[in-house]
C-alpha cells in the first residue's frame, strides 16, 4: 500500500516505506494510508522520545498490517496496544 505523500519535513519519519510519524506539540503521532477504506489511521504514540516512537510506530504498522490481512477493520477489534 503506497504511501499518498511523496515529499517528507525534517520532523517526518517512514516507517518500513508505508507510514509516518511525525512530531506534533512535542509528542510523536503515526499515520498510515488505508486504500481500501480510503483514508487514514491516526494515531499519537504518547512518547516525546524519537526512538521510542520508532520502536511504537512499528509495533502499530505491524499490527494494522497483521489486521488488514485478517481483514479487520481500522477501527481495531483487537485492544490497545499495552504500553
């Protein structure tokens, strides 16, 4: 699933080429294009240390991707994930 934005800001990360986090008021938050629902996940990674926020955007690319399969929605019928 190709990411719609091409062009990427200082304070903007890819994460494995199909999302980004980014840093919005001092706190990492991760994005991801759903094309066939046609729109995003946001999400905040409540953490205001980047690699941390690495570590948090993959686990939750991983699990999003693990659903799509599944076919789960993007509303998550699964729980959190446990910080």
């Amino acid at each position: 699933m190709p990411l719609k934005k091409k062009s990427f800001g200082e304070d903007e990360l890819l994460i494995f080429d199909d999302a980004i986090i980014y840093q919005r008021d001092g706190l990492w938050q991760f994005r991801m294009w759903l094309p066939t629902e046609r729109k995003y996940v946001r999400k905040t990674l409540n953490t205001r240390n980047q690699t941390t926020a690495i570590e948090r955007g993959k686990d939750l690319y991983l699990r999003l991707y693990a659903d799509m399969r599944q076919g789960a929605d993007s509303e998550g019928s699964r729980p959190p994930i446990p910080r």
